[in-house]
C-alpha cells in the first residue's frame, strides 16, 4: 500500500469520525423549547404572556418536570395556537402543548402513540368544551343535538372543536380566544360560544360576562397532549418516547397535588 494512499484513507476515516461525531452531537438535545397559546387557560397555563416564575400552570410543571427527569432543560414560547404549529411543523421548536389529537395534525408534530394509534395514557391532561350563550337565550345543547341555534357560534381561531361543530351543521366564526366571543354575544354578533370549559368558566367567574351563561352539557371531552417535532422524533426517538412517558408518570401520580394551589 503505498504511502499517499495511507494517507489519503487516514483521513478520510478521519473525516468520517468527524462527521459521524457532529451528528451524535447534533441529535443529543440538552435543550428543548416549546411553545404554548398566548392565551390564560387555568389552571394549565396562566397568564397571556411569557410564563410566570411561580406557579406557571399544571401543565407547564408537567413539561418542566419530565424534561428534568430525562435530563434536558426547557425554554417556553408564547404565541397564538395556528403560529405555534406553524413553527413546529418547521422545526422551530421541539414541542407544542395543549393539543387534542387530530390526524391532520401529525403534519405539524408527533403525537405518543401504541400500535398505531395515538395513546391515551400518555396523554397531558383531559379538557372539555362547552357551549355559551347569553342568560335566558335558545341556542342549546342536549348532549346529542343543538337546538335554538339560529346564526353563528364562535370559536378560537385553529381549535379542533370549529371543525367537529361544522361537521355537525353549525355555522362558525374564528376569533383570537374565548374573550373576544363572550364580547361578541354581548354585543349580538353570534348567538353562542364553544369554549374550552376550564377558560369559559374562568371567565363566568371574573364577573366581567355576568350576562353569559354555561349549557351545563360538555359538547365533547378529549384528551391533551405535547406534541413533538417531527424533526426532533426522527433525530432522537428514544428521548422523545421517554418524555411522554414521564408525562403519563407524571399526570397519574402528581399532576392531582400540583393543581391544589390553583384552586
């Protein structure tokens, strides 16, 4: 073998373990940055802007804790729900939460799934929606159909629930949160409101819509999730399967005493 070609095969397998080095460090996340609705939706998240240092939101902690327990950090990004996708679908950030489980969905991030479904027991939490509307109004909802429903019901912009309600018939208005559709009713421009129930009722007891009032049937309760990156599951499945079963872990055995200070 002759001397250049010793050479030039020495550094290639140099270059080689280089590369291969670059990668391992590359994919090794010490860092992962979510991002949630710049929206108050207690006790999951407080707050409207950035996340608060003492008592961020149940499901902040969770996030929190299951990425100490895997051995990364966590940075928080507040942003309107379709932006938050967004920026997911591109890599931007590594997760998203509080998101239900729709397929069309699985364009923008990965959801923690078991035999080819998507897997409750690793959900982040479980919500429900509910219908408003104004005190002694008729829209109505008997938990198997609407009636007295006779204009538009808003909705936040990008929520799952616009679409399950347009698959039932409803006609609905997009909006920048729940807020915007309660000042909505007020002022007659959408006859009801479908809100996540933790942030309508919220609201009810602010005093700030003592005209608005709750259909006591939830229109639909779903499981929530953190969904990650496509990119950041392709590069490191192992990690992000740990993160969602800490979040499992942790839902099951703490998330119950982490939310009695909300209360």
């Amino acid at each position: 073998m002759s001397k250049r070609f010793k050479l030039s095969s020495l550094s290639l397998l140099a270059g080689t373990i280089t590369l291969i080095g670059l990668s391992s460090q590359s994919f090794a996340a010490t860092e992962l940055t979510f991002c949630t609705e710049d929206k108050d939706q207690p006790p999951y998240v407080i707050g409207d802007a950035g996340i608060l240092d003492q008592n961020p939101g149940v499901a902040v902690e969770m996030v929190n804790m299951a990425a100490k327990r895997i051995g990364v950090s966590v940075k928080f990004k507040r942003a309107p729900w379709k932006r938050c996708l967004a920026i997911l679908e591109k890599g931007e950030v590594d997760g998203v939460f509080m998101g239900s489980y729709k397929k069309a969905r699985m364009k923008f991030g990965a959801y923690p799934m078991a035999g080819g479904n998507v897997d409750p027991s690793r959900r982040l939490t479980e919500s429900s929606y509910s219908l408003y509307r104004l005190k002694g109004s008729a829209p109505n909802w008997d938990g198997k159909a609407f009636s007295g429903i006779d204009g538009k019901v808003g909705a936040p912009l990008g929520y799952s629930i616009v679409k399950d309600l347009e698959k039932k018939g409803l006609k609905m208005e997009e909006s920048k949160g729940t807020p915007t559709d309660f000042k909505k009713m007020t002022l007659k421009r959408i006859v009801a409101a479908a809100a996540l129930t933790n942030v309508g009722d919220a609201l009810l007891e602010s005093g700030d819509f003592p005209n608005v009032e709750k259909v006591e049937t939830p229109l639909v309760t779903k499981p929530y999730y953190v969904l990650l990156s496509n990119q950041l599951v392709k590069a490191n499945k192992d990690l992000a399967e740990k993160f969602w079963k800490e979040i499992g872990n942790i839902r099951e055995n703490e998330a119950k005493t982490m939310a009695k200070k909300y209360r």
